[in-house]
C-alpha cells in the first residue's frame, strides 16, 4: 500500500519533495471521500487536473473483490488521481437477471480502494445518470452481437451507454478494465474508436483464486459444492490453453477438448464454450493468428463466465 503511494507520489507536481506523513496516514485511514453528483465529481476531477494530475478511472458495480483491487492499484500506480465509480447499472440487467439481488456493499467498497490507493468514489443514485426524461442509448454492432450478445440480448447497450456516460462525467485520461469480462473490453474500445472518446483503454489480468476460480462478484452465490463444480470452467480452459501451447491447431479440436472437459461435470450448464479470434470474435478454422477461448456457464442458478487467450505457434 506504502508503495502505491509513493508511486502517485512521485506522478504529483512536487516528486522531489518528501512523502507526508499525513498522506500516508489518509490512506491508512481507507477513507477516499464519496460524491453522489455529477457537479461534484467534475470539481474534484478539475482540482486534480489543474494540479496537472492525470486522471485514472475504474468503473465498478461494487461488490468489489481482489480483481478490482487490482485495476486500482494499476490505476494508482500510473495516475495521479484515481476515481472509482460504484454503481448497479440497471440498463444492462435483462428482465430475469439479478439487478435487485445484486450485492451492494458501499462501505466495504470504500475500504477495500482506499486500501489500493483510490483518491474518490463516485457513488450516484440511479436517477443522478438516468434522469426523468432520460431516452439516449448506444448501440454496438460488430464484436457486441455473438456470444453476450446472444445470451444476453440488450445487456452491451446498457454497458456501453453507461460507460460512455461515465467517460464523460468524470472526463479521465485512462480507463481500467478487467480481462475477465473480455468481450466487453472489446465493445468499450470499439466504442471509444467509433466516437473518438479521448481516454485510452487498460485491460489488466483476470485475478483467479488459489484454485483457478476467476474472481467474481457472484462467487458468493455459489454453495460449498457448486463452488467445487465451477473449478471445471478453469480447468477446461487451462486444459485447451495447453494443447494450443503443444502444437494443436485446428481450431474445431481445440473446442472439442474445450467442451468436452465442461461436460465432465454435468452440474455446470454450458451457455456457450468458443474458440474465437481475439479481435473479432469469428470463429476460425485454423490458430493462425491470437485466438481465445471462452466460457459462459451456470452453475445452480449462477452464471460464469471465463476465458483464456490462445496464441499461435511462432
């Protein structure tokens, strides 16, 4: 934590003087301040950038784990000011989905990114971004429509038009994402290429529990039992992750060892198990170019997802 301060330390105005006490002691304290509005989000923004601060931003839905940390202390290392938004977007839950169930832990969230070295938390209620009157939505074509896209019909439009939203709101240099959800990495930056949104994308590495369970906010759905039975989507990747490393590369072979290691469990309900290209997300005949490889399951009533980059013999 020490060093992640000293790191934004170093990105202020005056690096060459010595690091406060008080400073330190503020993030000891794990006690970013919370703004609720859009105004005061922009004036904290503002003051941080006439300090001449770059601006870091992680957008969350909160029920933060290990994963999200993770882009906060990547954010933290690299900006001088670091945002972090919690916010259950209800436009990218369908109707059956669990936006009302959706765990909402604030004050943990606070905590757990002050820890990492988050400067602000914007928490706003859903009327502060969704206005009385509110009818702008975006729409995605391309790498939005299969797989997510399919499962979930709607859901990227409400990504997308959220993210854009908080793209403008608090007007950051950088963006942080997470691997984990990687389709939506690449509708975030297909949208940032289509409307010229000046902030660059930063996809970090998915954060997998001890076992290879992918972090997610909802593992705490999961039973004791059906906790052991997701293990399978990992190891179903890692298992096609290695035969791709060994020499395979026909594509239709490697989704056969994809799925059928999935189907060793019959208490995981495949949604969709692909080998697609990692741009376009096509699925190729042959691993002639960076591939990855992607699952979406359930597990009792929770729905997983999880993927693995698949690279080319040289």
């Amino acid at each position: 934590m020490y060093a992640a301060v000293k790191r934004r330390w170093r990105n202020s105005p005056r690096p060459w003087m010595p690091l406060p006490k008080t400073l330190f002691a503020k993030h000891a304290l794990n006690t970013p301040p919370i703004v609720r509005s859009v105004a005061e989000l922009r004036t904290a923004v503002a003051a941080a950038r006439r300090a001449g601060k770059k601006i870091g931003l992680v957008p969350t839905m909160g029920a933060l784990h290990a994963g999200h940390v993770s882009l906060v202390e990547a954010s933290a290392a690299e900006c001088g000011f670091t945002v972090v938004t919690v916010f259950v977007n209800p436009t990218q839950f369908g109707p059956k989905e669990d936006f009302s169930k959706y765990p909402r832990t604030l004050e943990a969230d606070v905590a757990a990114v002050g820890k990492a070295g988050a400067d602000l938390v914007f928490a706003p209620e859903p009327s502060e971004v969704y206005p009385a009157g509110y009818a702008t939505y975006v729409e995605i074509a391309g790498v939005a429509e299969p797989l997510e896209g399919e499962c979930r019909p709607g859901h990227f439009r409400g990504v997308a038009t959220v993210v854009l939203k908080l793209f403008q709101m608090a007007g950051a240099d950088v963006a942080y994402f997470g691997r984990k959800d990687y389709q939506q990495t690449l509708v975030v930056r297909q949208m940032v290429r289509d409307f010229d949104v000046p902030i660059e994308i930063r996809v970090q590495p998915t954060i997998r529990e001890a076992d290879g369970l992918a972090m997610s906010s909802r593992n705490v759905y999961l039973s004791a039992a059906q906790r052991q039975s997701a293990l399978v989507i990992s190891r179903a990747l890692s298992k096609t992750e290695a035969a791709a490393a060994a020499g395979e590369r026909d594509v239709w072979k490697l989704r056969d060892i994809l799925q059928t290691e999935l189907a060793t469990v019959p208490e995981v309900r495949v949604q969709y198990a692909v080998v697609a290209d990692a741009e376009t997300l096509r699925e190729p005949a042959v691993l002639d170019r960076p591939c990855v490889a992607l699952v979406a399951a359930f597990v009792g009533t929770t729905r997983l997802i999880d993927n693995l980059p698949l690279a080319p013999l040289k």
